[in-house]
C-alpha cells in the first residue's frame, strides 16, 4: 500500500497542481475540499471535477459556516470584490483561512494514518495573505507534531508547500507536464453560476498573467471578451 | 471599552470557569461554542445557560461536521464511550480538536479585532489528551502570530489557558469565588437529552472526585442513583 496524503483542494489552479504533485510523488490522494460560504461555489464544482480527473482515493466536501464570522469579501456579500490591484493584504484575505483548513486536514489525517498533507499556497504570484507564506507553514507543521495522538505516538506530520517558490508560469509549466487540465479549474473570486471568469479580480488576473508568462494558451472561461 | 476576548466554551465545568476568569479579568467576552455532531448535544443547551449566567457580548454557535470526520467516541456513535479508566489516550480523544476549535476561534477573534483567545485545558486531572499540553497551547500561540493580517500588522494575539496548572478542585473553588452555577454545566460525554450524567465516563469520574476534593456539594445531575 502506499503512503497516504490529504489534499488541500479549492478547484483552483493552485490546488489542483498541488494534487498532481501528490499524486506524482506516489502517494494514495485524500482530497478535502471545504463548503465555506464562499461566493465563488462554482470553485466545489471544480474541485470535483479536478478530483474525479486525477484521482483520489476520496474526495471529502466538508461544510463550515464561515460566512457566520465573516470579516471577507469571500464570504461576506455586502464586502466587494476589488477588481484594480491595491498596496496591502486585500478584503479577500479569509480570516485565519488557513489555519482553519488545515486543521480539519491534520484532524482527518489522523482519522486516516497519513502524516502528510499538502497545500497549494504560494509565496511570490500570490495575495500577500500572510498564511501564504513559508514562516507560517513552518509555524503550523510545528504545532501539529504536538497536537495529535498520532504525532505523540512518534508519527512525525509534514505540510508540503510544493509550489511555494514557484512563479504562477512555473506552476502550470508544471501541472501542463503532470497533466493537469486547468480548463476544469475555477480561479475567480466571483464566477458566475457556470463557472465563467469574471477576468479582472487579483485571483484572475495573476493567473492570466501566469498562462502568457507560461507562453501556454489560457483554457479560462471568461464570463466577458 | 473594555478590550474584547474570544472564549471557547463547551457547555462544561472547565470552559464554564475559563469564561468566569475572563470575565472576572476584565473583558467584552465573545463565546465560541462548536455544535460538532459530539454525544453529548446537551452540552450546547449548558453552553447557552453558562453564557447567559455569566454573561457574554455575543454567544456564536458555529456548525462543524466533524462527525464526517470521525474517529472519535464523541463523534462516531459506533465507538463506545469507555466506563473505566484506562492507560494511554483515551477513544474520547477527538482528531485534532484544540486544533480546529482554536482556529475558529481566531479567525472569529480577528473579525472582533480581539487578541484574547480564552481556552478552559488543563493538564493535571485531564484525560491525557494531546491538544491539552503547556507545550501545544505555546505552538499554537506562535503560529497564531504568524497567520493572521491582525497579527503581522503587530497585534500580538495571546491564547489564554488559565486553568493549565491547577487541579479540579482548584477549578472548582475558583469557579465557586466567581459566582460560577456549576449547576448548570454538563461535563458528561454521553448525557442524556435532559443533560443528566452518566457518572461513570472519564469525564464524570473527573468532575466527581474535583468536588469531593473541594469539599464542595456536587449539583451534578445523575442520571441513576
């Protein structure tokens, strides 16, 4: 049997070169994908396609209430989405996002004997969320070798970052050799009920720039043009 | 205004107290009660009353699924809950729960622009649990200072585990001198829908003897006996 691993999966592009990247390596895939109030839902449409096209072993949608803490123009309707680039972290920052994810990962993980997940975040074509960024990853996979049975028992966790160093053309370079179709994938933070992006938000427009720097044609729906 | 404080509470003796403390400290509490497919929904109808007796700015009851999770007496009704004590963690054990719970609990705090995260562990009369350690609550509280916008903007978020090193009866005294109705707390893992205790579980035995100890009348409802 292989090693087992939980996959953090959005629909994203991010996400799905993530699981690529797992599955690569050669370990039995346990996507999880969370149901968090978010606008863009067409995202779970997407992760479900990207599992079912890669393969995983299960693909668990867990829902969490999100929008009753609000404080994001992800999960908060009356909070817009900015389309023009600003300085700062900006309104979709998701309050403790990734804490949050990954600790329902951690917890599965151990329900599953995997001590490896794996998130797509990324440090250089990216937000500036700061739950991006390599300090915080370190941070967490050191909290969780003392949080679980599992870990105490000598089992030793690792957070994989795979693409933490990449640039966005880098990771479709990459996803492109793994295979990955990104036409299956939802980046937007507002597409519409068919998945078609809106083109103009920071999630759409660092990943159009990644398919001209990838010199790769860009397989997005977009809802306009 | 008083400065803002996050408290996880459970419904239960500990986190009953670890809100009186916080009160007592001097904050705008916010409780954070988790509604997680746990036995013992009673628990929740106990948090409802503590929050009201003791008093709180808000109570937010956030749905988590970790029943889909499982792997737990308290989440996965095929698991018995054990009536003796035995070595080792016990099967009440929940993957990764401090984890998750405390997660939440600062993306909620970040939303309150709070910096106070209130949890009731403690690591002497406990079940041996993982997530109850000085040491995780000290992980937690790094990587908490390294995920949030709130935090890398300078705010120092501290998590707050008052009743780490005091015993159950110290709890209790404590509580007591608090003006805390033990009363309407359910400790119990598997209550019953009129939250009387079982008596029996690791957690009643726990609460049991902490007021035996005090020399404190047990206003513990039981279910026999």
């Amino acid at each position: 049997m292989s090693e087992r691993a939980v996959v953090l999966l959005s629909g994203g592009l991010d996400s799905a070169t993530a699981l690529a990247i797992a599955r690569d390596t050669g370990y039995d895939c346990y996507a999880l994908s969370l149901s968090y109030g978010q606008r863009h839902a067409t995202e779970l449409a997407a992760a479900k396609r990207v599992a079912s096209a890669i393969g995983v072993n299960e693909h668990l949608v867990l829902p969490m209430a999100l929008d009753l803490i609000g404080g994001s123009a992800l999960t908060d309707h009356s909070i817009r989405v900015p389309e023009k680039e600003s300085p700062g972290i900006p309104v979709t920052y998701v309050p403790a996002r990734n804490t949050i994810f990954l600790a329902l990962a951690l917890g599965w993980a151990e329900v599953l004997e995997a001590d490896d997940l794996f998130i797509g975040v990324n440090a250089l074509d990216y937000s500036g969320y700061p739950d991006c960024r390599p300090v915080f990853i370190e941070a967490f996979e050191q909290m969780a070798n003392l949080a679980t049975r599992r870990a105490v028992e000598g089992q030793r966790v690792q957070i994989h970052a795979p693409l933490m160093q990449m640039t966005k053309a880098q990771i479709i370079r990459r996803g492109i050799t793994l295979g990955v179709d990104y036409g299956l994938t939802v980046s937007c933070y507002q597409a519409d009920a068919e998945g078609r992006a809106c083109g103009v938000c920071d999630s759409c427009r660092l990943r159009r720039r990644g398919f001209e720097e990838a010199g790769i044609a860009d397989p997005t729906r977009y809802a306009s043009g």
